[in-house]
C-alpha cells in the first residue's frame, strides 16, 4: 500500500495495521504508511480508510448485520467533497468441506461418489446457502441504497460485493444513477478471488457520473490476500484533480 502511491484506499476486512505489524522490523514500513497517509481510520469491523486527505465519518443509521458491513466518510479534496461508502456484503459463507466439494467437482474428482453423487451433494450443501446469500445481499443492497440517498452527495461505492458482475446489487445500484468503473475505463474480464478455485471478479468500485470521470480501472496482483485490489484513477470534475 505503501508503494502504490493512491491517494486514498478503502479496505476490506482490515483492522488496525499497527497492531498486525507489530515488531521493530515493521517500524519504517508503520512509518512510512503514517506518512503516505496522515488520515486514518480502522474499522472495529474491518472497514479501513487510509487517505492522504482528511476525511469525517458519517454515522450511518442503521447498524452492520453480522456479514454487511458498511462504513461512509465525506473527504475533503481541496475544494471539494466526496461521499465514500465502504461495503462488505454477505458471502456464501462455504465451510472447508464446500470448498473442497468444489475444487473436486472442477477438477473433475468425484472420488468414488459418480456425478449423480457429486449433484446431490451441490443440491444439498451449496445451493441452499447460495440462495441464502443472494435473498441477504437483495435486503442489504435495499439497506445501502436508503443510506446513500439519505446520505446524499456524489459518491463512490466500492468494497466486496461477494457477487459478479450484472449481479442485483449492481444492477439496483445502477438504478440510483451509480455507474460501475470497470465497465467505462477499465477492457475485458478479469477475477479478484482467486482462493479455492473459485475465479471471480467480486469487488467492485461505483461512481457518480455527475462529479467522476474515471480514466482507469485496473486490477492489482498483490499476492498477499485471497482477493487482489481494484484500483480506480478518476478526475474530478470540479476541481479537474486526478486522484487515485
């Protein structure tokens, strides 16, 4: 992150740094964050802001379900104000026996149970949670979508989404006016998970057309989490500031 040079990263199931990368071999990586990024604030829930302008919370009304998590800040860039909300909707919530399931179903290892074996099992261990997520991330989507309203101002919505694209919670966020910054800057498919063979793209950044011009959207390949960075270079449209 230190590297980077962005101006503002929003994360995900990150809590303090200081107290993961404790020791004194971590102390000039510690410091040099503090200076990259004088702004910061870590989320008892995991939902980090680290920006190199300053920034306020914003209480949002309605508290975090066990696997929603949202967290909004109004920073201040020059002149200008940007709303951001940080997003973790509700994952499928696999066991490691889901996830082994899996890796055997797309390798094509049935391991004695036959494909008729290997589909009752899907049927009855994967699809019900599946559904379960999808009805949660609808209720949650509806959730987000009333604190942004109330919120008001022009905003990015970025996070784990845990869903793909053209998934209900793009596709209502879209409905308010939001556009999605892979599809106007960024060219072809590409995945952020990329643990347990299971290859999507799941994370994803949304704008308000009427303040951002995004010029690039790109996927990072950091290897230090099971799901790679998305990183958004946009302008804003008064000041025309480039901003990471």
């Amino acid at each position: 992150m230190a590297s980077s040079e962005a101006d503002i990263i929003a994360l995900q199931e990150c809590y303090d740094i200081a107290s993961i990368a404790t020791g004194e071999a971590n102390r000039p990586l510690l410091d040099s964050i503090s200076r990259h990024y004088p702004y910061r604030s870590y989320g008892a829930r995991g939902q980090s802001l680290l920006s190199r302008f300053p920034f306020d919370e914003i209480i949002l009304s309605r508290p975090n379900a066990d696997d929603f998590r949202v967290r909004a800040f109004r920073i201040y860039i020059g002149a200008d104000t940007i709303t951001l909300f940080d997003v973790h909707l509700q994952s499928i919530g696999l066991t490691p026996d889901d996830k082994q399931l899996y890796r055997d179903l797309t390798r094509g290892d049935t391991q004695g149970r036959g494909i008729k074996g290997e589909i009752r099992e899907i049927r009855s261990d994967l699809i019900s949670k599946l559904t379960a997520a999808f009805r949660a991330r609808a209720l949650q989507t509806a959730a987000l979508t009333d604190m942004i309203a109330e919120t008001g101002g022009k905003c990015i919505v970025c996070g784990d989404f845990n869903d793909v694209p053209g998934c209900y919670a793009l596709r209502s966020l879209a409905a308010t006016g939001l556009r999605d910054a892979w599809r106007k800057s960024a060219l072809g498919p590409a995945i952020t998970y990329h643990a347990n063979r299971l290859y999507f793209r799941i994370d994803h950044i949304l704008y308000s057309p009427q303040l951002i011009t995004p010029l690039r959207t790109r996927r990072l390949t950091w290897p230090y989490s099971d799901h790679y960075p998305v990183e958004m270079t946009f302008t804003l449209d008064n000041p025309a500031t480039t901003q990471d």
